[in-house]
C-alpha cells in the first residue's frame, strides 16, 4: 500500500514536535526510581541532533537528581507531568537541581510542576521560620546562558532559591506560577544576578523570602551589571519582599521598570537595598497595589509599602549611589508607609513620589513603627519608633507630588505623617494630603 507523502510528511512533524520521551533512554517515570541518568541522556541526545525537545509525558513523574540543560533543547513539562527533585545528596552534584552553563536558546516549558520538596530539607518547623537541615538544593541556576525561555510551568516548594539567572542575557519568564512555603528562609523566586535584558510578565509568586530580587553577587562579578530589566503584570505574596533590587549590590544596577502588579500579605512592598560599591540608579515602579503586614523580626521588614535605603554594609566598607528613582500610581495599604534612608557615606538622591496613596491599617498583634536596616553596618533587631506615614533622611531632591496618607482608627498619639530629618536637603512637596482621625 503506499502512503501519501504529505501523511508521511505530518507524521514526522508530529514525532519532531513530540519530542524526546526520557522513557525511550530508560526512564521508568513512576516518581520513585531515580531517572536521572536518562533524563540527561535524552537532553544530550537531542543537544548533539542540533536541537530538539525532551518531553516529560503528561501524567507521569520523573523523578531525578542534578541534570544539565544544553543549548538549543526545550524541557517540556506537558499538562499533568512532575518533575520532582531527589532528597538524597548524593544524587546531586553540587547544590542545584536543574543547571545550564553557557548554554544558548534553551527553554523550560509546558503546564506540568517541578517539584521541590522543600520542606523535607527543614529540620525543625519553628513558629515562624523553619530551620534548614546543613545542606538544601537550589531549584535551578542557569549561569551565563543567552536566549532563555521560561513558561507556562509550575514550580512548588523550593528548599532555596527557585530560579536563579546568573550572567544570563535575553531572558523570558512568562507564566510562571511559584508556590514556596511562607516559613522556608531563603526560597527566593525569581533572581536575576549580573543579568540584562530580563522580561518577567504574568507570574504569581508566592516565597518565604523575597519574589522577584534583582542582584549582583561578587561570586558572578565578571558578567558585569545588572540592566534592562522589566517586571509586569505579576501577583505576588512575601514574608520579605515582594519586589527587591539589592542588596547584593557590587556593581552598577540600572534601567529597571516594574509595572502592573499586585502585591498581597508581604513584609515589604518594593526594597531598594543599596549596601555595596556598585549603585542602584534610574528605576521606574508604577501602577502597583500593595498591601503588606507586619511578621515576626526574624524576617527582615517592617511592612513598608516602599523602603529605599543605602547604608553600607559593614563599617568603613565602599558603598555607591541610589538616584534616579521614580514611582507613581501606587496605592498601598498596610502596617507601613515609605521608608527613605540614605546615610552619610551614601545620600540617597533624586527620588519622585508621583500619585502615592498610603493608608495605615493595624492587621496583627507585632509591633509597628519599626525601623529595619538589615544587613548593615552595626544593624541590631529593628528599632521601633512612632508609626510614620514618610519618613525620609539623610537625602536630597526629594519630591512627593499629589501624595497621600490616610489613617485608620485607632491612629497612635504619637503618629507622623511626614518626617524627614536635617540631613535631607532640596525636599519638594505639593499636593499632600492626610485623611483620618
């Protein structure tokens, strides 16, 4: 019988767009048989064809150590499949799950779920922050890789940081859902570290540290500043923050926009963390709805809708400049208002608050008005002090226009709306208004 070429034809693109099943290079894909050894098997098969898929089918799990992801190859997670992490060390070879070292055009994608099992790294569940066993995993470290793609999958309960982008350039994360664990420290979400051109849009992210950090470690030092980056339309919930840049800061940070997101239950807002030599400058926040609340010390924060500081990070270290920062259409509700603290080797200049609206309202027992400027210099537990709407020092070219502060009952007798001290210099204020009792 012959076979017409275009069903011939169809066939073969069906079979190419398919993919690499990992069980055609020995994966039994029960989720408890370590399928490591295939996985990168079928990931190196489809690297050295020129480029191709690795399909995780739907339904099944795989479970794995450390793998390597190589240039030119998609992980795909398809509707229903797990992609679950190893707990025994010695199925890793070194800390991280899934890595990529100078690798081009890669992708992770598909509906399915990377599982981390974070909380079977925890050897003791505290009141309000786990405590680590001696060694955890990162979920993923991609380090040095151009033209990344990231969609569509979840990743769930990381035991660290979840998506770490060390060096990267041309990156894309879209879609993404991230649920850690509230009590695990340091499970970070996203991290792009000495990267540039990172788009991260429609993203929720739920972290017990921060959600989206920007940052530049001295470890990746040779991959230079961090830039152009934009964050949008993300939901996101922190015991630390929601949205930081810093505080790892040895070289410059710069050309960031975040925009259109939504902000529930976390410490902070947005933290613009200054404490090394590099410096933070011409950041644009806007359109966010931010509502945060107070947690336990032990976490970092003092539920600012927005805190901007640049102290250095021990004494008589190096520190640069934060300048150049603007943000506007903000609606925040919480324990906290704005928080702007330079310091006298580091005056924080040329901040815009545009259409700010803050409105104070006590939601836990934890006590409010406290000042955090961990990690620092000589920083001890947060100091407390009289609840205060803006508080600015130690800067200079402030602006707040058409700002805001609303009160709820019952407002402290020693409550502030605005506060600065009298080493800010150049302050501009037109438009406030207060409201409340």
């Amino acid at each position: 019988m012959k076979v017409p070429f275009l069903l011939l034809l169809g066939l073969a693109v069906t079979a190419i767009c398919a993919g690499r099943d990992p069980a055609a290079f020995g994966a039994v894909l029960d989720g408890r048989t370590n399928d490591r050894s295939a996985l990168q098997r079928a990931i190196d098969a489809a690297h050295a064809a020129g480029g191709g898929t690795v399909t995780i089918p739907a339904g099944r799990s795989l479970l794995s150590g450390s793998f390597e992801l190589k240039s030119h190859v998609v992980l795909h997670l398809a509707p229903g499949s797990r992609l679950v992490a190893s707990t025994e060390r010695a199925d890793y070879r070194g800390d991280v799950f899934i890595e990529a070292f100078g690798a081009e055009a890669i992708a992770i994608t598909g509906t399915g779920t990377i599982e981390g099992r974070g909380i079977e790294f925890m050897a003791e569940a505290g009141p309000h922050i786990f405590r680590p066993k001696p060694w955890r995993p990162k979920m993923m470290v991609l380090e040095g890789c151009r033209r990344v793609r990231l969609t569509d999958f979840t990743l769930r309960d990381a035991p660290q940081w979840a998506i770490h982008l060390a060096g990267c350039d041309d990156v894309a994360v879209r879609g993404l859902t991230i649920l850690n664990n509230p009590k695990i420290p340091n499970c970070d979400g996203i991290d792009p570290d000495h990267s540039r051109n990172v788009r991260i849009s429609e993203c929720h992210i739920e972290a017990g540290d921060d959600c989206i950090v920007i940052k530049n470690r001295r470890e990746y030092a040779k991959y230079g500043p961090a830039e152009n980056i934009t964050v949008t339309n993300c939901t996101l919930i922190s015991t630390s923050a929601a949205l930081k840049i810093g505080t790892e800061t040895m070289d410059d940070i710069r050309d960031v926009v975040i925009s259109n997101c939504v902000i529930r239950g976390s410490h902070r807002g947005v933290a613009l963390m200054l404490r090394d030599e590099g410096s933070i400058e011409n950041v644009l926040v806007q359109n966010l709805v931010i509502e945060t609340r107070l947690f336990a010390p032990v976490w970092w924060g003092a539920a600012e809708a927005i805190s901007i500081t640049a102290v250095p990070r021990t004494a008589g270290a190096k520190i640069g400049r934060l300048r150049g920062v603007r943000f506007q259409q903000i609606r925040a509700r919480g324990e906290g208002g704005v928080f702007v603290s330079g310091s006298p080797e580091s005056v924080i200049e040329d901040v815009a608050f545009h259409d700010v609206d803050i409105a104070l309202v006590r939601t836990t027992a934890e006590t409010a008005g406290r000042v955090d400027l961990r990690p620092s210099a000589g920083a001890k537990p947060p100091a407390v002090g009289p609840l205060t709407g803006f508080r600015i020092r130690h800067a200079r070219d402030i602006t707040l226009r058409d700002c805001s502060l609303r009160w709820s009952r019952p407002k402290p007798a020693d409550a502030v709306a605005l506060r600065h001290d009298e080493a800010t210099a150049n302050i501009r204020i037109v438009g406030f208004r207060e409201f409340g009792p």
